[in-house]
C-alpha cells in the first residue's frame, strides 16, 4: 500500500514537471502569429495559444516570466481534486529545465474544467491541456492576479504590467452650503462627442458632474477623458465594453471591471471610486464580485430616460419637475439630445439654489461611507 502511494506521488511530480520547461517558445506560424509579449517593457518567451481571438497562455510559462516582479506566483498542483493552488507572492521555478520544448498545436487543444484556488477563494477560469500543458484564458488571469493588460494591434504586441499603483487623492473636499440642497449629476457610457458640450457647461459655472464611462471609449476621446479629470469632475466605472453583467461569467466580469479601472487609472492615477452596473442590472454575483474590487454599487434616484426619448425637452423638464436634495441624477452623454438638455439644465439648477457636486462628494457631504458591493441610490443612501 506504501509503494503505491509513493508511486502515486511520484507520477503526480512527473507529471506537473512536463507542465511547463524554462526553454518556453513563442507558438508557431499555425498557432499563434498575432501578438509578441512583454512584461515591463521586457520581452517575454512564453507559449500560447489563440483560440476564438483569444490568448491562452501556459499557466507555469507565465509564473516564470513574472518570477522577478511584484506580481509573482506559484502555481502548484492539487493532485486529489486535481485543482491548482495559486501562492501569491512567490517565485516559481521549473522543474524541468533540461526538458525539449513542445509547441502548442491548437488541434490538439481539449478544453478542460480545473478549478484555481487563489486567496481562499475558488475560481473556473477558461482552460485548455495540450498533451501535459495547460493553457488560461491570459485576460482572466491578468484580472485575478491584477496584472494590467494592454494590446497594441498596430504593433502587433501585448504589454503585461504589474507596477501600477494606485493613489487616492490628497485634494480638499468642496467647500458647500450646507442650507443649501446638493445634487450629482451623472452621465453614463461616455465619452463621446457631445461630452465637450456638457464640460463647458460645467466649467463655465463652476460645477461639476461624475462620468460613468464605457472604458473602451476612453482611448478614441482621450482628450476629453483628459478634461473631465482636469476640471475636477469623477470618472467612475461603466465596465469595459458595455455587457449586462448578469449574463456573465464571474470570471468575464471580473475582466470587464478590472480592464476598466486600468483604463481609468491611467487618465486618473486613481482607481475609480464606484460601479454603475450597465443597465442597473445586478445580482448577488455581481456585487460579490465588486466587492472584491473595493467598488460600491451607484444607480440613481432621477431617472431621465433620456436614452429612450431622445427628447432635450423631456430631459429638461422630468430633471427640474422632480429634483430633490440628496438625487443622483441619470443621464446618457452619448447622446446629443442630453447634452443640449444638460447645457440648459446646469444654470437652471443652480439658479434654484442647487449644488453640482460628484457622487463621491455627495456622499461625503450627507456622511455616508459607501460599502464595496454595497448598493446606493441617493446621497442618503
């Protein structure tokens, strides 16, 4: 019984040996072609796969490539549940280093169901084995460990980052009224455009708003996301591109949240203070999941409907019909109807006495503390 059971450990040794060798290759010409990858600014030699216009990376290959860096780990086998345990923070050495190379042939590639145990939780991120190999989904792994994750496709190349950091903000909060009631104005899936027009609304009056963006946006109107932060007005997370998160995977959402805070803290040296969930739909999942990013979840109490009527007018009059102290105010600035309603609307509001704040100042004026994952509607909320 003891021989079988050494014999047992032994195969399982042998076996997360020819997983990966340090003599990693890039895929060949029928694989893989597309991106070259780099780690700091330092070219990285590690397998990969391209399946579905995804890449899938060789799992121990990648904790090699990163075994100087902040982002460092060791993946390890758990032979029973045949799962693998991620240890943060420590190098990973190949076991095989005098092992032949295998390229990765896509043909060959099953998909396959193994669970990542990272940080006592348990996660299933897209998989697939080549011969002893095997291969994840490099976005999904690049959110859990959050590593930053940048294509480049006019030069054919992939940036993998893992020195970003992140600083709050050392700025004095708005000095406001307090007899005076205080609202925040917010305008989803941005920036567009017509977002120029609305900025210099604001800045013509001294006010401020909060830009819930569709971070995949931020790269074609860079110049506005520029301005946004510069004036003093809060870029918030919309997710990446805009999917309801209901519908996906924890893994994809973590994806989506992670790529957008990325994007956002490049514009913000920040990281974004709060989620609006697309289409306000949430669940248990995804509130757990943005937990996890420190980010609470911010709806509205003023709905505008103004992506439906494509109305200024309506837009205009539903805001100064209904409009209390405390509202968080919903608008769309992909749309050019809203903005010609917010130009009327930002000197309406402050001539009957309100006070344009951002979300995060909103709550801070009401002395609310907002909870990762928790939900808010208003600044009393």
């Amino acid at each position: 019984m003891l021989k079988r059971i050494i014999a047992f450990i032994l195969l399982a040794f042998i076996l997360l040996c020819f997983s990966g060798t340090a003599f990693a290759v890039e895929a060949d010409e029928d694989t893989h072609t597309r991106s070259v990858f780099y780690i700091n600014g330092v070219r990285a030699h590690f397998r990969v796969l391209q399946i579905a216009e995804y890449d899938f990376a060789n799992i121990f290959d990648v904790a090699s490539a990163l075994s100087n860096t902040d982002a460092r780990f060791s993946p390890r086998w758990h032979v029973r549940d045949h799962s693998l345990i991620i240890v943060p923070g420590q190098s990973f050495s190949f076991c095989a280093a005098n092992l032949p190379p295998i390229t990765p042939s896509v043909n060959a590639a099953t998909r396959t169901n193994i669970y990542i145990f990272f940080n006592g939780s348990r996660f299933n991120l897209t998989s697939y084995k080549v011969d002893n190999s095997f291969y994840f989904n490099l976005s999904e792994l690049a959110a859990l460990l959050d590593i930053g994750l940048f294509y480049f496709a006019d030069e054919n190349t992939v940036q993998l980052v893992t020195y970003l950091y992140f600083m709050e903000s050392l700025e004095e909060p708005r000095a406001l009224n307090p007899f005076r009631p205080v609202i925040a104005l917010t305008f989803d899936d941005g920036p567009s455009r017509y977002t120029t027009q609305i900025l210099d609304a604001l800045e013509y009056h001294g006010a401020v708003a909060t830009f819930y963006v569709t971070a995949n946006r931020l790269e074609r109107h860079i110049d506005i996301a520029n301005r946004i932060h510069a004036m003093g007005n809060e870029i918030a997370n919309h997710t990446w591109s805009h999917p309801r998160l209901t519908s996906l995977s924890d893994a994809d959402i973590r994806a989506e949240l992670h790529a957008a805070n990325i994007a956002i803290s490049e514009i913000t040296g920040t990281t974004p203070a709060s989620l609006r969930p697309t289409f306000g739909a949430y669940d248990e999942r995804v509130a757990a999941i943005a937990r996890e990013f420190g980010l609470p979840l911010v709806l509205w109490s003023l709905d505008t409907n103004d992506w439906y009527t494509r109305d200024s007018d309506s837009t205009f009059y539903i805001v100064m019909e209904n409009v209390r102290n405390g509202d968080i105010i919903l608008m769309h600035d992909l749309h050019e109807p809203t903005a010609h309603a917010a130009v009327r609307l930002i000197p309406a509001l402050i001539e009957q006495g309100f006070q344009l704040v951002t979300v995060s100042e909103l709550f801070y004026h009401f002395g609310v503390t907002p909870q990762p994952g928790g939900r808010y509607e208003s600044g009393f909320e």
